[in-house]
C-alpha cells in the first residue's frame, strides 16, 4: 500500500513538473530599408569637391575637415584634410596606422586600392569586418598636394550585427564619394 501512495505520488508530480510554459513569440524581426541613395555635389571652400548623400547634412570647419551627419543612422563621416608638402610618407603611415588600430576588436581588415588617373586621385579603402569603432575607413591624395582621410562613426557601442544595414549603406556613400572626389586648381 505504501509502495502505490509513493508511486502515485511520484507519478503525479512528474506530470505536473512536465508542463510546457507558454512562451510569446514575436512577430516580426526589425528590419532596416533606406531609401535608394541620390547624391548632389559639394562645392567646399577646401582643395577639394565630392557628392554627397542628400539625405547628410554637411559641415566644413576652417581647416577643411569636414563632417558628413547621418542623423536617422545616429552616424557620421569624418574628412580630415592635409597638404602633403614633403610629409607623404608621413600621412601615408598614419593612415594606415589608424586604420590597423582596430585590428584588436577586427574580424578582418580589406584593403581595396583606389586608382583614378584621369583626376589624379589615388588611395585606399578599409573594409573592418567585427566590432571595431570604424568599419569604414579611406585616404585619397594626388601624391603631391592633397591628402584626404575619412572614417565612419556610429554613436553607439561597436555591435556589427545591428549596425550592419546602417554601415553598408554609408560604406556605399563613401566609395561614391571616393569616386566622385576631384582636386580644385
């Protein structure tokens, strides 16, 4: 009898232990769409002329660096100007430099050479894979005068996963305007 009250027992608490919670599932995963980019060109006060995003708000400060604002993706471009004067392999190594800083939080750095002749306008372009600050990065020059860097920053902590719609669209805009970018006479 005292066998069957314990089976009983143990039996009943199995079932009711056995219970599936009810779980809520979501109905939808976010999704982040950007309108088809349009670009219109940007006469600065600088050595130097590029399009740009419509949809950015554009700022020059008085040593021609400027800042391309991305205010919906909470990002922005920076464009750091220098003459070249004697220093080339100078700017050259910080650029690089800069840009290899990342390789702690990197999955991978892409190095994509820039080659356009026919303006003379000639550098590179970083692609850092991972949770870097900047998964963006370029410099361009003419080898004699100008040298140009750009990097791209979100306002928040580095997650790639959620950053990633946001960060190809802008790295679009930045090879357009590596593309686009011309040195003034």
């Amino acid at each position: 009898m005292f066998k069957r009250k314990v089976l009983f027992l143990f039996g009943l608490v199995l079932l009711v232990s056995c219970k599936d919670d009810a779980m809520p599932k979501p109905f939808a995963h976010l999704r982040l769409d950007y309108e088809e980019a349009s670009y219109m060109g940007f006469d600065s006060p600088c050595p130097f002329v590029f399009d740009h995003n419509t949809d950015t708000q554009v700022k020059v400060k008085e040593d021609c660096n400027v800042t391309i604002s991305y205010p919906r993706m909470k990002a922005s471009v920076f464009l750091t100007y220098k003459p070249v004067g004697s220093n080339l392999e100078t700017l050259l190594r910080d650029a690089q430099k800069l840009t290899y800083e990342h390789v702690i939080k990197a999955d991978d750095i892409i190095e994509l050479p820039f080659i356009n002749t026919k303006d003379k306008v000639y550098g590179m372009f970083y692609q850092v894979g991972g949770n870097a600050a900047t998964n963006t990065q370029f410099y361009l020059t003419d080898s004699l005068n100008h040298f140009v860097t750009g990097s791209v920053y979100f306002y928040t902590k580095p997650n790639f996963d959620s950053i990633m719609p946001a960060a190809s669209y802008i790295k679009d805009d930045m090879q357009t305007l590596m593309e686009t970018l011309r040195w003034k006479n």
